[in-house]
C-alpha cells in the first residue's frame, strides 16, 4: 500500500443541503464572514451545479428517514454509511472508507504494536476468514488459537471475509481493549468450537530468521510491515557473520504490506534493475529500482496460495532476474496497489486502488499469481510455524535446491 495525504477542500454535508434547495441553472452564494464583513459572491458553475443536482437525491433520502423512520436515527450514521456504500459501489474489495479510530487501529496494526489477540489473519479467495498465523508469546497463543482456523464468528456475531470492508468489520470486534475477553466461534477439522480469548498489549515481529543445518539462512516474513524491513536487514548481517551459503526467505500466507518495505528488501536480493513498477490509469508509470549491492548467494522463496501483494513482487521480481528458485504453489493473485487518503481535521481515512504493478518482464500477478519454479505442494494442513525440513516439504525442496547449486 503507497500512502499519500488528500488535503483538499471537500464539499460538506452542510454545503449539498443549503446548495440544493435552490432550483436555478445558476446559483449565488454570498453570506457574511463571523466579522459581519461582506464576502464576494460567487456563481456556481454547470459543472459544480450538476454535481450538487446529483447529491439532492441523496440528501432527499437522509431527511426522509430522520422526519419519518418509526425511531430516532443517528445522522452521523446515516452520514457514515452513505460514505461506506459510496466506497462499496466501486466494487473493489480493496477500496473502503476508514473512520478516525478505525485509521488509528490500522496504523498501530502496521507498527506491529496494538492491544489485540496477536493472530495474523487473511480474507481467503472463497470469501472467509482464516487463521494463518499465531505469533508466540501472545494471547491468541495462549488460548489455544491455532493456523489453519477458520472464523466464522466473533462475539456470536457472524462474520466474513468477502471484501475488505467486511473482513475489517471482523478485525475491529475482535481488537478492543486490553484484559477485556473476545470470543470466537472457529471452525476447525469438521468442528465448530468456540474460544475465549482475553486481549493484551501485543508487540509483533514480522520477521524471523535462524541458520538451518548445511549453513543455509532461513528468513520468515509474515507481512511487509512494521520492523519486517529492519529484520531482514539483522538476518543478512547475521548470516554473513556465520558464513551462510545458501538463504531460503518464506513468504507463505504472507498477505503483503506496505509497497516500500517489499522494494527495500528485493533490493537486498537483486542486482541492478527494475524490481517493480506501478502504472496508473493515466497511463503514468513510477519505477522502483534496486542498486549494485546486493547478497550474492544462492536464493529460494517459498510461497503459497495465501501469499500476496506484496509477497508476488518479491517473487516475480527474483524471477525475472533469474536470481533464485520459487518454490511451492501457485501464489493468490493480487497485482494491485492501494493508496491511503488522510482527511483532516479528524484523521480519518480513504484506501483506494490506484494503480497494477508489473515486474521488470511486464508481468501483472492480478488474477492469476505467480507460478512458482519448482511446484511442490505442502504435504500437512498448515505451514508448519517453526523452519524444519522434517516436517515441513516445501522447505526441505527449497533447501535440497539449494544444496545442488552449492554444490555445483
């Protein structure tokens, strides 16, 4: 996700109700400055007019339901909603509209620091909810939460993961307040069961990273956010210091993150070119580069049908280098980029799908993903939450890769 700051001056509410009670093709606005000092009238244009013409239908709507809905309705939700179904009627289950605290959860979430259960979770392509990984040390750990969970309620309240604006829904009630319980109803091996859990202040790292057996360097990424990129960087520094010869960076049911992260660690990893560029629908094109420096030694990524975003511009950009080997199944398809508009004064907020990104062979993942390499499909349930070979095939296929390119 690119972030960018709207500070425009927008048309308020109050502005579309006094504008259209007038009926004239032309309008003039004029009124008194707090000094009682006169102000220039202005006229409207046709342009202006015809927009405000199009908003009266929807204002008619608003004072239709507060004179003669059987209850007291609340105008600041009638006002929010009209603002969500405005963001849904683009059908794009990555454009929504945020509200200043849900803003302020999506930041702290980013930062990897927030009061919640400590459970990365990701909307699937079938519409639900899925548990794809539980960070150690955390509440969700300790309630016995596990990868591979389905979501199908929080609180008794069903939920979904059929577009952002829902799974968001779902989100929020489970984050709340620390030492306040949250229940959810999961779905797990043909069982339905429900678990408390009681929230806490959680602090994620959302990199891992360890030396497996034969010197090869594992580096786990769970989303391209918070410390992720800084992580990445300690790894490297410590495989160099203990003479890795061989790095395996997994990036399975890693749902993305944030544009600058993925493009800071790919440059670690390439030589000089184009990693990603993102085109607009102007036409307008914004290239991301990586420079001469680079880790030299031999590479795998591990991926699945969960990693995304930015997840598939790491791997479709170490292939079109030809700088590694990807390894596992065919990755989710998501070859879109968000931007976040901030409206001030209350910090509220807008993502909006703004533009394709496309690796240095002009290749867009939208839809159809990244074909790995080598096709190894997982042998268990779930990605296995610790790096081992034994129990986890599509990691002993990466390093068995590896191996032979070391040796060769």
């Amino acid at each position: 996700m690119k972030k960018s700051s709207l500070r425009t001056i927008a048309l308020v509410w109050a502005a579309v109700m006094i504008a259209v009670i007038s009926s004239t093709l032309t309008m003039l606005f004029s009124g008194r400055a707090a000094s009682t000092q006169a102000v220039e009238p202005r006229w409207v244009t046709q342009e202006e007019y015809e927009t405000l013409q199009r908003y009266s239908r929807l204002e008619e709507v608003r004072t239709s339901l507060l004179r003669d809905y059987y209850q007291d309705l609340d105008d600041d939700a009638l006002v929010l909603g009209a603002i969500r179904g405005m963001a849904r009627a683009v059908d794009d289950p990555y454009t929504f509209y945020y509200t200043p605290e849900e803003m302020q959860r999506a930041d702290e979430n980013n930062s990897g620091a927030y009061t919640g259960i400590g459970a990365l979770l990701q909307n699937t392509t079938d519409g639900q909810i899925q548990v794809v990984r539980v960070y150690p040390n955390t509440p969700a750990e300790a309630a016995g939460l596990r990868a591979g969970d389905w979501i199908i309620a929080v609180d008794g309240t069903a939920v979904s993961g059929e577009d952002g604006r829902s799974y968001n829904d779902a989100v929020n009630r489970i984050r709340g307040e620390a030492d306040m319980p949250v229940t959810l109803t999961l779905y797990r091996s043909g069982q339905t069961l429900d678990i408390t859990i009681i929230r806490g202040d959680v602090q994620i790292d959302y990199a891992s990273y360890r030396m497996l057996p034969g010197n090869i360097g594992y580096i786990c990424i769970s989303q391209f956010t918070g410390n992720a990129s800084a992580l990445f960087d300690e790894a490297l520094e410590a495989f160099k210091n203990q003479g890795a010869v061989g790095l395996v960076v997994d990036v399975r049911d890693n749902p993305g993150g944030l544009l600058d992260q993925v493009v800071d660690i790919a440059d670690r990893l390439l030589p000089t070119g184009v990693i990603v560029y993102v085109k607009e629908k102007d036409g307008t094109r914004e290239d991301y580069y990586s420079d001469e420096a680079y880790c030299d030694i031999p590479l795998a990524v591990l991926v699945n049908d969960m990693s995304a975003s930015a997840s598939e511009i790491l791997a479709s950009s170490v292939q079109a280098f030809g700088r590694g080997t990807v390894v596992g199944v065919n990755t989710y398809g998501k070859g879109i980029v968000q931007s976040l508009h901030v409206f001030e004064p209350d910090g509220a907020g807008m993502q909006v799908t703004t533009s394709s990104y496309y690796d240095a062979l002009d290749r867009c993942p939208q839809g159809v993903g990244v074909a790995p390499d080598v096709e190894v499909a997982l042998a268990g349930d779930s990605v296995p939450l610790e790096p081992d070979p034994q129990s986890d095939n599509q990691l002993a296929a990466a390093i068995e890769i590896l191996q032979r390119q070391i040796q060769d």
